[in-house]
C-alpha cells in the first residue's frame, strides 16, 4: 500500500506552481492517472473536501490530502501514513512524467 501513496504522490509532481488552493482545483471532479514502467495504472479522484479514494486494478485505496505552509500536498492513509511532495497545478488534458511514473489529468470520474 505504500506504493499506492508514493503513486498518488508522483501524480502531484511537475509542471508550474500556482498559490493557494488552486494548487489542487483543476483535480478536482477528474482523474489523474498514474502508469510506472511496467504498465501498472492508477485512477486517483481529488475531492474538495480534502479526500482522495482511487483504484489500481481491482484494489481500492483512499485517505486525505493538505496542502502545508511549504507548498507541498501531504497525503495520508492508514495504511501508509503521511507522505509530503510539492505541489504543482494541472488542468484536464495534461501530461507529465515524475518519479519514474507517466501521469495525466483526464475529465470525469474513470
């Protein structure tokens, strides 16, 4: 499951930095989807209300985001505890790599 959050975290990385909450805001009610070198994927849904749940084939994952005084979104679950990465903002229809992981900002829940 760690692996899951370090995916989910890999999803936030790359392209320009905005202020705020915008940060997060083109996530939300989208996909990001997350595929490493051996092809596995990852659909990860950004909530408003500072949640995310996803899916990586049939196994579910879920826990909470912030973003701190630093920049960073932090990611919690229970399974994996607290991981901090920076945070750039994305809009539908990006692509980017980080952290070995292809990642791109599809419209919609997938």
């Amino acid at each position: 499951m760690r692996t899951l959050l370090l995916i989910t975290a890999a999803s936030c990385l790359a392209c320009s930095a905005v202020a705020g909450d915008d940060v997060m805001a083109g996530r939300f009610g989208n996909t990001t989807i997350t595929r490493d070198a051996h092809g596995i994927t990852n659909k990860i849904h950004y909530k408003a209300d500072g949640t995310f749940d996803g899916t990586q084939g049939d196994a579910t994952f879920s826990g909470t985001w912030k973003l701190d005084d630093k920049g960073r979104v932090c990611l919690t679950s229970i399974v994996s505890g607290t991981l901090c990465t920076p945070a750039y903002a994305h809009r539908v229809g990006d692509a980017w790599t980080a952290g070995g992981y292809t990642v791109s900002l599809v419209a919609g829940i997938q």
